[in-house]
C-alpha cells in the first residue's frame, strides 16, 4: 500500500507541471549534469546542500523529473492551513531542538513515515545542513538523515539504500534570470555502514556523515574560509577565465554556466590547499582588488568572470531589437497576456522580506500565482468573448510570451552589465 504522501493527488500534479515550467523560466539556465547516478529502481536520498531556500526543491524537482518527498524545519508547519499546503505538497516537518526538546519525541512518527515513503520506492530529500546558507560553504550536517538512512537499511535488509550527494550552485541568489548548476555525485551505499551499525549505532552514524560532508564537498563550489570568504570567492570569479584558456579544452569545459561553475569550484579548491601564507595573501589581495571594481561598476561577479566583450554587446542589443520589430504587432497582446514579466516583483520581496535568501522563493511565489490567476482568468474571457479557439491561442500567447520576454531581458541585461564593465 502506498503511502499517503505519495498517492496520486491531481492538484499536485497541476502544480508540479506549472511550477516546473515557472522555475525554468525564472533562471536563465539549470544545467544538471550526473543524472545518470541517480540508482534507477532502488530507495534513495536526495541530500542536496542549501543554499537558496525554498528554490532549492523546486529545482531539486527539476532533477528527478519526478515527485519526491522533502523534509523539511518543523517552524513553518506551525499555521494550520500552510500545514495543510505543505502536506499537499508532500513535504513533512522535522523537529529540532529549537522547536521545544518536547517536539522531538514527534520526529519518530517523521522518520518511520520516511522510512515507508523509501520502501515505497519514492525518493526522500533532506537539506543535509538543515538549514540555508548564503555562502558556497557546508554547514555541519544534521543527525536525522542518518537516523532515518540507518533504520531504513535496517528495513531493508539486503535491498540497498543509498545517499546522494548533490550540489547545487547558484550564480547569484536574490536575482531572477540568474544561472544554477546542479552536480550529482556518486550514490552512497548505506549498506557498508551497517555492520558497525548493529553494534555501535552512533559510531555509525558519524561515519555515514563523514562520507557524506566529503562527497558533497566534492559536489559544490566549497570555499573553506570564513574570514577571508569574499576575497576567495571573488578570486574564483576573477580566475575562471584564465582556468578555462589554461585547462577547458582537456576537461571539456567550454565558456558557459557549468565550464565557469568547474573552473570556480577547482580554482577554490587549489586555495583551500594553499599553505604559503605569501601565497594566501595575494589570492585575498586580488580577490579583493577585484571585488571593489566589481562593486564601483556596480556588476556582479558571476557577470564580470564572463568576459564576452563588447561585440557580444551589439550583438545582444541587435537581437532584442530585431525580436521587437517582428512581433510589434503581437506586443500587445503579449502584454495582455502575461504582464508578470514586466512587474518589478523583486521590490516587494526586497522591501518585505528580511532574509535575503528568503527573497527569490518570495519573488518567484508572487511571479508564479499571480501569472496562474492571471491566464486563468485570461482563458475564462476569452471563452466568453473570443470563443474557445482564441481563448486557446491567448492562452499559448502567454506561455510564449514567458519564454520570448524572458530572453530579451537577459540579452538586455547582458548588454547593459558590458557596457558598465567597459567604462
């Protein structure tokens, strides 16, 4: 019998498809590389690191291509009706410490209804930090997927359970349009622990952790510092092109968003492993000298380790310019039928919302509701007054539109960040 969060829900389903197609037009690219280690047919954990808050699933879904079940802090189950969302959205809270010591005792009903989501063969995701972070830096991981991966082997028995590592990375993490790279490492085979894990359960535990936090460091841009975390990640951006002139050809590696994310996590890499104090303090020297240009032009670093010049700036201008002259005669229409892309939506999640990482999930939200009442109030006038065959057309209109309006304002933006660099 499957388990109740994993029953065929269809306004889950209407939401899982419209979502998806919202959050692929939110970035201008998620590249996902190593799908191919996710284990076909087999229980498994999806253990990504966090870093962009509730975007971080939904981009997770673009992975799998398939529904999953997430865990997530028991804190914002708290009102009754987002509990009853959040539940339809097949997520289940898990309690901390933070949360009452006398919640905790609740996580044993959570990890047992994990346990069956496995064995049903639906995958599980856990934010292995618990918590976001706005840096390219793994936070210490959280006990309860281990306690979960453990007492689900034990289910088990010879099935396997597996842990994968995954690492996402965002090019920036406020701004919509942005770039996110999605790396898959190899599956972690919990069944290699469970020997220890009958005699010394908590030894077992650690180690789980201990293979996870290098396989997923293995996964991401990790930058191992703390006080000198902005001049490393600025040097990483600064470097990314003389790393892909120097080795992008032999590791196949071209000038795109996952050739500049390889090159930043390697860079990053080689200065973790930096001993010279000399050495270290030029990376900090240039990183910061990079970083205040950066911050003077008022372009951001991701943008600035592009390096595609000033032709590639005409060229973006031409485009959009000769897309307007085409479709002047529809703009209207496109306008009429998906004005979200026009409405500077990210002012209110600026303005409203305090944690920075909290303000794309909330920019996104309001993008993603308010274009689904829009085009289904759309659909419904048109009905009435069109008839069905157009109401059909404005309907496809704006989804289009979506795609069109979304491109010509990363060309535009492009072309604006160049010719601010060239100053």
């Amino acid at each position: 019998m499957k388990p109740s969060l994993t029953k065929f829900n269809p306004l889950y389903s209407i939401i899982f498809v419209t979502a998806g197609y919202a959050v692929r037009h939110h970035y201008r690219s998620i590249t996902i590389r190593g799908r191919e280690n996710l284990p076909e047919g087999e229980a498994y954990i999806l253990a990504p690191n966090h870093q962009n808050a509730l975007m971080d699933p939904l981009v997770i879904l673009q992975l799998t291509r398939k529904p999953v079940v997430f865990l997530a802090r028991a804190d914002i189950f708290r009102k009754p009706l987002l509990r009853k969302v959040l539940t339809m959205l097949r997520m289940m809270p898990v309690y901390r410490i933070r949360d009452g010591r006398d919640n905790l005792s609740r996580n044993d009903e959570i990890f047992s209804r994990s346990r069956e989501v496995l064995e049903a063969g639906v995958p599980l995701c856990l934010m292995a930090e618990g918590t976001h972070n706005d840096k390219h830096q793994l936070l210490p991981l959280v006990k309860g997927m281990f306690r979960i991966a453990g007492g689900t082997q034990k289910e088990l028995g010879n099935r396997p359970l597996y842990i994968v590592p995954v690492g996402l990375d965002y090019d920036d993490y406020q701004r919509p349009y942005s770039s996110v790279c999605v790396d898959v490492g190899k599956p972690i085979d919990v069944r290699q622990f469970m020997a220890e894990y009958e005699t010394d359960e908590p030894l077992a535990l650690n180690h789980m952790r201990k293979a996870l936090d290098a396989a997923l460091k293995a996964q991401m841009h990790q930058i191992d510092s703390k006080e000198h975390y902005d001049e490393e990640y600025a040097y990483a951006h600064l470097k990314t092109q003389e790393y892909l002139e120097a080795h992008g050809r032999e590791e196949s590696l071209a000038n795109d968003a996952w050739g500049r994310y390889k090159a930043r996590q390697r860079i990053s890499a080689e200065v973790n492993q930096l001993t010279d104090p000399a050495a270290r303090q030029q990376v900090w020297e240039q990183g910061a000298d990079f970083l205040a240009r950066c911050r003077k032009r008022g372009v951001p670093l991701w943008f600035a380790s592009r390096n595609f010049g000033m032709v590639r700036a005409f060229i973006d201008i031409a485009v959009v310019v000769l897309l307007v002259l085409l479709l002047w005669d529809i703009l209207g229409w496109v306008l009429l039928a998906n004005p979200i892309i026009f409405l500077p939506t990210h002012l209110i999640a600026k303005k409203k919302i305090k944690d920075p990482q909290f303000r794309s999930s909330v920019n996104w939200g309001i993008r993603y509701g308010f274009s689904l009442v829009w085009m289904l109030l759309l659909f419904i006038v048109g009905l009435f007054v069109l008839g069905p065959a157009k109401a059909v057309v404005l309907l496809l209109l704006g989804l289009i539109s979506a795609h069109v309006a979304t491109k010509s304002f990363v060309l535009l933006r492009d072309a604006y960040y160049r010719f601010k660099l060239a100053k």
